[in-house]
C-alpha cells in the first residue's frame, strides 16, 4: 500500500467516524425527548427503563467512538506529519542526486568547486561558509571558496595546520563536528562553526567544508541535513580530487607538449 492511499484510507475512517458520531448523537437526543415525553405520559415503569437502559448503552457506545476518533485524529495527524518528512526527504535526496550527476559531470576544478557552493546553499541552506582543502605538502588546511565574507570575514582566508584547533581536529580524525543544539546561543567564530564536514575518500580525508550561519528562513539542522552532509562530503570529495588530479595532469601535458613541440621545431 503507498503512503497515498494509507492518507486516503486514513481520511475515509475519519470521515466515516464522524457521520456515526453525529449520527449516535442525533439518535441520543431523540431518545432523550421521547423518555422525557413518555415520562410526562404516564408510560409504565418497564418501559421507561428499558429506553433508559437503551440510552446509556448508546451513551456508552458513542464515548468509544469519540475516543477511537480522537485516537485516530491523533494518527492521522502523526502519518500526515511523517508523510511530509518523507515528502521532504525524498526531494532533498533527489535534488542530491541531480547535484551530484553535475559534480561528475566536468572535470574541471573551477566549475566542480562552484558547483559544491551551490549544493551547499541550496540544499543545506547555509548562508556563510568555507570549503578547505588540505596541502599535504605543508599539512594545512586553506580555503578555496567561501561564501558569506561579510557575515564571518576572514573564512575566505583561513589556514589551519593538521590536527590543530576544532578545524585540523576534524581533518585529522575524519569525525564531523556540529554545535551542540542545546546551546543555539554558543558564540561562533572561524575556528568554531555551526558544523565541520570532511571531505573523504573513504577513510582518506582531502579538506572540509566549515559553516558558519544558515539562511534566515532555516532555524536549525534537520535530520534529513545530517545524511544530506555525509552523502554531499562524499561526493564532493570524489569530484574535487579527481579534477584537482585531471588539472595538475593537464598542466604537465602541456608542459610536455610545448618542450616537444619545442624540439621538433629546432
């Protein structure tokens, strides 16, 4: 059965439920007038007790039902929430799969570093971040793109070594770092963001991405957000260093090529 047709099914018993209330209450209220009318009659004993007896057994029976319908209002309303999440989830998973079809899609270092900006502005909602990468020359982390200078300035320019601070912590160890949602109010400075994702390639960890404010219309991270970072970090990872690895190759190609054409000149 698909999530439509259990909101369908779910809307039908409501409804469905609703009618046989109004209609037990309507029959209770009649009920009600005649014992009253038949009282100021004169019917017999037996007979007025026998339609009070009837009338507390549809009073009884009409309470079951409102509380089986308030039960199942509560259901409802729980499926109708989880529905939305799934809803949600499934967009978010599909517009990550569209993101990550466009990563793979180039080879070139400049638009795969632009096109992680956008996925994580689109589909995080970050306002104000950085992604670093790390020099394993030097062992330290640098920015390559940033976004939100004026909210946090200095991300566009920061240089962490390996394993030092919050930033190198999470480079060194491969563990993502998120501020503790008990403490909204924490203050958040370059060295400490709202959230440090690692790149990696399995356990290989090439950089992070930092943020540091979410846009306006979002609040907090959502559960959905948690696997949308691990799926987005390995992703982006694959796509940076393979066109990372295809620019440097490219370079020394035609390094190659100039010295050959060189010689075949001479």
């Amino acid at each position: 059965m698909t999530e439509e047709s259990r909101a369908e099914k779910f809307l039908e018993l409501f409804n469905k439920g609703k009618e046989f209330t109004e209609e037990l209450l309507r029959e209770n209220q009649r009920l009600r007038y005649r014992l009253a009318a038949m009282e100021t009659e004169g019917m017999g004993h037996e007979e007025i007790t026998r339609l009070r007896d009837q009338l507390q057994q549809l009073s009884e029976e009409n309470r079951l039902i409102q509380e089986r319908f308030r039960e199942v209002e509560e259901e409802n309303k729980d499926f109708a929430h989880r529905y939305i999440e799934v809803e949600e989830q499934n967009n978010n998973l599909a517009n990550l799969y569209v993101a990550s079809y466009q990563l793979h899609s180039t080879l070139d270092f400049r638009e795969v570093v632009q096109i992680v900006q956008e996925i994580v502005i689109n589909l995080i909602g970050a306002e104000s971040f950085a992604i670093l990468l790390l020099d394993e020359n030097t062992n330290e982390l640098k920015t390559i793109a940033s976004e939100g200078e004026d909210v946090m300035p200095g991300i566009d320019q920061i240089s962490v070594a390996l394993g030092h601070g919050l930033l190198g912590e999470v480079a060194k160890t491969g563990e993502s770092f998120f501020v503790n949602p008990d403490m909204p109010d924490e203050p958040v400075t370059i060295e400490k963001p709202l959230a440090a994702v690692p790149l990696k390639i399995k356990d290989h960890v090439i950089g992070l991405i930092a943020i540091y404010r979410l846009l306006q219309q979002k609040e907090s991270f959502s559960a959905v957000d948690y696997e949308l970072f691990s799926l987005l970090a390995a992703h982006a990872a694959t796509a940076i260093f393979s066109s990372k690895l295809y620019s440097q190759s490219e370079r020394k190609l035609n390094t190659i090529q100039s010295f050959l054409d060189l010689l075949t000149t001479n």
